[in-house]
C-alpha cells in the first residue's frame, strides 16, 4: 500500500511537470485524490476534514456549473505539484553534508549574534528545505539541550528558529504562500509583492531581539553553548565559505529559474516554482552519479497530509472564486472606506484561525479566492500584503503550526510555550504593523 501511494504522489508530480499537454490536470487531480484516499487512516483530523469540504465543493460544482470543475482540478493539480516538488527538493537537499555544517555553524557568537545568525540562517535555509530547515536547525538545539540541559540561550535559540522559519512563507519566492497568493491574485506581480515583504521580514527578525532572554555574554576568547562557557577549542565548528558559497548559489540558481520561467515565458508561478524545483532535483541526481553514488529514490508514500490540504484547499478555493464571480454582474457598488478595513483584518484572520488549528492555506485559500475576485486590482498588492504577512506571523505565532510540533519533539519545549507565550508580543506587534500597512498600500491605491 505504501508503495501505491507513493508511486501515486509521483504521478501527480509527473502530472504537474507536464501540465501543459492536455488532460494532465485531471490526471493529476485523480492521483492526488486517490493518495488521500489510500493514507486516509493514517491522516490528522484537520486533512481529513478539509478534503471533505473539497468533496462537498465538487458536489456543489456538479449541480452548479460543471465547468467549474475544469478550473478547480487545475488549480488542485498545479499546487499539489508544487508542493511535492518541494518536498522532493527538501528530501534530497537533506542528504548533503553541507546543511549539516552549516545548520551547527550558526551557535558561535555572542548572544545577539548568535540570535540573528539562527533566525536569519533559517530563514535562508527554509527557502528550499521548507519545513526540511526546521528538522535541520532544530535537530541542532535539541542536542545542545540534550548535551547541557535548558538554558535561557537554548531557550532563545528555539525562538530564533521557529521566528526564522516564520518570516519564510513571508519573503521566499518558493513559498507555498507566495505562490498561493500569486496564483489566486493574477494581477499581482512577484517583484511587486516580494519588495514589500522581503524588508517587512528582516524588521520582524530584527524586533525579535526585544523579546527574547537575556543571557551572559561570554568573556573574551570564549563562546556559550547552551549557556556553558568553553573555550574556543570548544566552539561549534566553523562552516567556512564554501558550505554557504554552494547553499546560496543553489537558492539563486532557483530563483533565478523561477523569475525567468514566470516573467520570460509567462509560465504560472506555481508551474515555474515546480520546473525550477525539480530541476535543482535532476541536477542533484545527475552529479550524484557521475560520482558513481546512486542514493534511493525518496518515498512519497507520507504526503496524504500535506495533499489533503494543499490540493484541496486549492480545489476549494477554484470552486468558491468562480462562484462568487458568476454572481457578480459589473463592479461592485461598495464603499471606499471597506477595502482598508478589509485588508487590515486579514492579517488578524490568519492568526486567529491559526490558533483555533485552521491551517494557514485553508484561510489563504478562502481570502484570495473570494476577496480577490471582488478586490480593486489597482490595490491588489495591499490585498497580497496582508495574506502573507498574516500567514508568516501565524507560522510562528501559533502552536498547532507544523514548525511548533516539529520543534518540541526536536526540542521538548511545549509548542504552546515555544510558539505562543515567548512570542505573544511579537507577532501582536507583526499583526498591528502588518494590518497597518494593508490598510495603508489598499487606502492609498484603491
């Protein structure tokens, strides 16, 4: 069964890469339903119920407008697509010894710098390892915490990873929320949003700094590990250049695949993330036997998960965007006033959903489909805005995000602790910041 399911996952990648030969979409939205199905019992609750409300969006699809149906699975296809290949990416990156040397890297310093160096390290590990970074850095801490006990830095550096790896889903061109934000809002550029996020993100970082621990700063010739002085002949290892040279040249080269594929030939953005993800996949593959290694093809078989809610938060999101534009005949005669108060409370949407155990792509799904069908175009970027700040400040704000769960059974902090209560007032001031700036981009634009 296992191997069914995986070889299923597969065929939905193949689906995705090739989803401009006719009839793909549907092979893939097939294959990426019969995966759910298959791990159905092995799946959380939350999955569970959103591929329900995806069946009840095809029924409702079926007795409306069938056609619908035609959009919904391309959109379902194409994200699932995205998704795996991430995943795919993350597996293979996983292996190499550099993330390894550069994950340890990051706990030299004094407490300031040690702080930015995990936040923004994972940050930019997280960029193509996704969750993958979370498991990478955080296997990292748990063994400091292992080795020398709980301390106020151990402590502090649960908090950098977890706010690092939140402010990705903010500024990471291979996001699913970019991505998800780019797909259902098709007037909005990437360039246009990412250089608003991008700085919004190095200042959440940065304000970090105000609520965390304080600790002892180590005296000249020392450096604190988990809050134990040692010498420098007991640092963290140094990582070098050329561990970051390769990670960094790696994160460009898709990037760079990215922004030539989606603005050169006009692919979608999400079809442009997956080409480019897999292409760093086959070129990972190909180097690794011309050093004769052949390392294991990376079993898809555990992804009903991710599937469920990805694919069909995206069918969900197809069906009820169609629906509200079959219902609106010529704009809206709404008031000006509405839009900034509409993209101010997006962000504050996110979170509190999030701590209510709504998964972040379920409400991206729900704004962008019903708001950015409605929503002035001219103003679309406040809109954009607001959902991937709202969805970042929820990825490390709330405790049932997947980052929290990971890092306490990396960590053994309570995921309530480590997300919530030690950084409450952080994303308080993200979303009082980020709802502000909404509104503002949307007053200004609309």
């Amino acid at each position: 069964m296992l191997l069914i399911r995986s070889a299923l996952a597969y065929l939905a990648l193949i689906a995705a890469i090739l989803a401009l030969l006719p009839g793909m979409a549907g092979l893939g939205a097939a294959a990426v339903s019969l995966a759910v199905i298959l791990g159905w019992r092995d799946m959380r609750l939350v999955p569970k119920v959103v591929f329900l409300v995806a069946g009840f969006a095809l029924a409702f699809a079926l007795g409306r407008d069938p056609s619908m149906i035609v959009a919904a699975a391309e959109n379902m296809s194409r994200l699932a697509g995205l998704v795996l290949a991430v995943m795919l990416l993350s597996s293979v990156l996983g292996r190499t010894s550099d993330l390894q040397k550069i994950s340890g890297s990051l706990f030299g310093g004094r407490p300031r710098v040690r702080y930015l160096s995990l936040a923004f390290g994972t940050a930019m590990v997280s960029v193509p390892l996704n969750f993958g970074s979370v498991a990478v850095v955080g296997s990292v801490v748990g063994e400091r915490i292992r080795s020398n006990g709980d301390s106020p830095s151990t402590r502090n550096a649960t908090r950098a990873v977890l706010r690092g790896f939140g402010v990705s889903p903010t500024f990471s061109p291979l996001s699913i929320s970019v991505v998800l934000t780019l797909t259902l809002l098709p007037g909005l550029g990437s360039l246009q949003l990412l250089m608003l996020t991008i700085p919004f993100s190095i200042a959440l970082l940065f304000s970090g700094l105000i609520w965390r621990e304080p600790e002892l700063e180590p005296k000249a010739g020392q450096v604190e590990i988990s809050g134990v002085s040692a010498t420098t002949s007991l640092v963290v290892t140094d990582a070098g250049l050329a561990p970051w040279f390769r990670f960094c040249a790696l994160i460009l080269a898709i990037c760079a695949g990215v922004f030539l594929l989606s603005h050169q030939f006009q692919l979608s953005y999400a079809y442009a993330v997956t080409l480019s993800c897999i292409g760093a996949v086959v070129g990972a593959r190909l180097l690794a036997w011309s050093r004769r290694t052949n390392p294991p093809l990376v079993s898809m078989a555990n992804v009903s998960n991710e599937l469920a809610i990805v694919g069909g938060s995206a069918f969900i999101g197809a069906v009820i965007s169609a629906a509200v534009l079959g219902q609106i005949n010529g704009d809206l005669n709404l008031p000006d006033w509405l839009w900034p108060v509409l993209a101010a409370a997006v962000p504050w949407v996110f979170f509190i959903a999030g701590l209510g155990g709504v998964n972040p792509i379920v409400i991206g799904t729900l704004a962008g489909g019903i708001l950015g069908a409605v929503w002035p175009g001219s103003a679309l970027v406040g809109l954009g805005f607001a959902m991937v700040t709202g969805w970042g400040i929820t990825a490390f704000g709330t405790p049932f995000a997947a980052n929290a769960l990971i890092m306490e059974r990396l960590t053994g902090y309570k995921a309530v602790d480590a997300s919530l209560r030690w950084s409450l007032n952080l994303a308080l001031s993200g979303l009082t910041a980020a709802s502000a700036l909404a509104a503002g981009l949307t007053l200004v634009l609309a």
